[in-house]
C-alpha cells in the first residue's frame, strides 16, 4: 500500500513525518514524503521516496511580511491578518504541485500545514490521515493555541476552538477551499465536517505532556512524539566535543527556522546575557541567520547537530518554542527557557512553564539581555526544575511515537479494506 505523507514548512514542520515514514516503511508500506526541495537529502538518506512540492519556505519566512507576523507574538488576530498574504503566496505555489506530487497514493497523511490533502483524498476518494504536531480538536478542559487562560470555564474554552477555527480558516483554509472548488471541482469544506465525518486525528506529543482530555472523541488519539534518528551514522565534529568537554556542561541556545529580521540584535542580546550569567554555550545558527563574529571562547557556534545527542549534555536549552524542538527538549529531560516568536510556540512556551519544566515565556519582541540572563541563571540553578524536567524525560522515553502512530493508522486502514471485502 502506498502512503503519501504531504509536509509543508521548516524542518521542524518535516522532520517528524520522516519519523513517521521510516515507521511506516519498516511495517511494511510503501512510503513517499511529498515536501520542499530543500529537504529531498533529508528524506532520500532515510531510505524513503522524495517527490517535490514546489515553493520555499526559507525564503518566504526571510521575507518582509513573514517578518511582521513574527513580531505579532501570541496577538492571535494581528498574526492571522500578517500571516494572510504571506500563506496565499506560499499556498498558491505549492497548491497544484500537491497533486503530482500525491498522485497514485492509497492513503493521504498530513501535518497542519499539509491540509491540501485532506480535500485530494476526497477528489480521489482514499482514506487521509490528519497527523498533528499541535493540538486543534475542542475541548473545555484548556483553551485554543493563541487564546489565553481565562477564568471562564469550559464553555469560554471550547467557544475559543471555535473562533480559532474560524481564524485558521481565515488565513489557510479560504484559499485551499478556494482551489478545492476551482480545481478539483469538489463543493467547499464546511468548518464542523472533520468532526461530522469522524476523519481520525492522532497527535504527535506526549500525555505526560498534554493528558487526554476527558472530552475528547473516541477517534482523535494521541500517540506520543515521533522522533528521528539521526546519530546512525553520524560523527560529532571535533571541535564540538572538544568544547563540550573543555569545561562546565553549556547550554544551548538556538531559534531554529525562526527570523524576525533582526538576527544581529539577537546575536547582541544572547552573547550579552551568557556573559552576563558567566555561562559557557552552543549557538546555533540556523535559518535565524544568527551572527557572531569574534566569539568569546565561551561561545561555540554550530549550524546543525542532532537535538538528541546534543541536549542530553547541555544545562539548559534556550529554544523558539517550535513543537519537535520544545519535544526534543522534554526528551532530553532538560529544563528549557523558551522565546517564543508567533503561532503555536506561546502555547508551547507556557505549558513548558506551567509543568514546571522551565522557566517563564520571554516572548521575542520583548527580549532583553538582562531577562534572559536571568532565566538561564534560574533554569541551570533551580534543583526542582532541574528534577521535574529529568523526571518528565525519563517517561518520556519509555513511549515509542511512532510505533504507536503505526498501530493506530495501520489498525484502521486493515479495518477499511475488511469491511470492503
């Protein structure tokens, strides 16, 4: 059986439905990851099949107004009207590359970003597969992502999925209905008919990290994170090991794929606050573009290194707040300090703290060297932190995602083909 996985993003956006794919693969399915050029070695080394879906999504989130929505921070609203004409223009280009990219699949899987699936399955009647790294299904038990807590109840909480819905819909599912109508030919979605049609959504995070609500639908599991291996095979550089092993354990400070157009005000603020907290780090470079020139000796810059061989060794992890990142860390069992920078990284960012597995949210468009300074000194000094992060890590790595997330796709798509017969 052929499974087309549709991944649009960074690779923070990618990286877990290779996870996936290499699952789905081992159980004995024929695997194809549909994404950006930018990631065919990524996914080619993993042993499975690449087909291109045109657009790039660094250049797009380097762009002016991808920039202006990163400042919208958790401004729900503000961010939706920011992020509109940046998602049209990503959207447009990527729309009809989807379908050859897809064609000649049995099933469809997808991320959020990845919706476009959703309406080629139903041009192609196959089953699809939403497999999401964020929570979106409703529940009274906690708000929407963007939305915050209010002392409201459930009623306030479930209200705000709604309204987030009908954001989402405002900025992504508008156009994809637009080319649903326009070029497949099918009637437009209607916003309630994944939970008429009971499509099945399983979750890529943990429930020690986000308990099953008690509210949830029999069909929208959660399986636990999907993580990839990336160590097989792979070598540290030495001037890494060197300077991990030259002193006192550092921390990492890295904001991935994220950038506000501003990554020399970032680079100033990071080096200012690990002098200012006397503590040596890796920094990452990322598509943040952070540059250092004339690093202290207390600095190492990196530009990719597995999260899992490198955060198990660090004191704390300063991060975007990104889902597999934010995953990664909780993995690790280290306590995190996250900037977060728009979409689901306040989410993040707040349950990070309120779990106590890290310190309080420094959103990025408020972010100053004596904050951050001040977190760091707390994340690697703080003794419950320190035990409830390790804690955290330790159930963590008992749960295996992905197989889980196998099991549950598999079990359905064999219950489809018995019942036809």
């Amino acid at each position: 059986m052929k499974l087309t996985f549709l991944c649009f993003g960074s690779r923070g956006d990618v990286q877990p439905y290779i996870a996936l794919g290499v699952g789905f693969q081992r159980a004995g399915y024929d695997v194809r990851i549909a994404t950006h050029d930018i990631f065919k070695d990524l996914v080619t080394n993993n042993g499975l099949e690449f087909a291109l879906v045109k657009g790039n999504p660094r250049a797009m989130l380097e762009g002016n107004t991808a920039h202006e929505a990163l400042k919208t921070g958790s401004n729900s609203i503000g961010m939706v009207f920011k992020l509109r004409k940046f998602a049209e223009a990503l959207m447009n280009e990527m729309l009809d590359s989807s379908i050859a990219a897809c064609e000649g699949s049995d099933a469809l899987l997808y991320g959020l970003m990845g919706i476009p699936a959703y309406h080629l399955a139903d041009y192609w009647n196959i089953p699809r597969f939403p497999m999401l790294l964020q929570p979106v299904t409703r529940t009274g038990e906690f708000p929407s992502i963007g939305f915050p807590e209010l002392p409201f109840g459930a009623a306030y909480n479930r209200f705000s999925w709604i309204l987030g819905e009908q954001l989402f819909g405002v900025m992504l599912t508008s156009i994809t209905n637009k080319w649903r109508y326009q070029r497949l030919d099918l009637p437009r979605l209607q916003s309630d008919e994944m939970y008429r049609l009971k499509v099945p959504y399983t979750y890529g995070f943990s429930e020690h990290i986000i308990p099953r609500p008690a509210d949830y639908p029999d069909w929208h599991r959660i399986a636990g994170n999907w993580f990839l291996d990336q160590t097989t095979g792979w070598s540290a550089p030495q001037d890494l090991l060197d300077f991990i092993r030259a002193g006192t354990p550092p921390i990492y400070i890295g904001f991935g794929s994220m950038n506000a157009g501003e990554a020399h005000r970032t680079t100033r603020i990071v080096l200012q606050a690990i002098e200012q907290c006397a503590q040596r780090a890796v920094l990452l470079r990322g598509w943040g573009g952070l540059h250092a020139e004339d690093l202290p000796d207390t600095v190492h810059l990196i530009d990719s290194v597995p999260h899992e061989w490198l955060f198990p060794q660090m004191r704390a992890i300063i991060h975007h707040g990104g889902a597999g990142t934010t995953g990664a860390a909780f993995h690790a069992g280290i306590p995190q300090v996250v900037v977060p920078h728009f979409a689901d990284q306040p989410f993040w960012a707040g349950l990070v703290h309120k779990i106590g597995a890290g310190t309080k949210p420094l959103p990025m468009n408020k972010l100053n060297a004596d904050d951050l300074s001040r977190a760091i000194q707390q994340a690697v000094t703080d003794k419950d932190m320190r035990i409830r992060a390790a804690n955290l890590g330790e159930k963590i790595r008992t749960e295996d995602g992905v197989s889980r997330a196998v099991e549950i796709v598999d079990g359905i798509l064999r219950g489809r083909k018995s019942n036809l017969g």
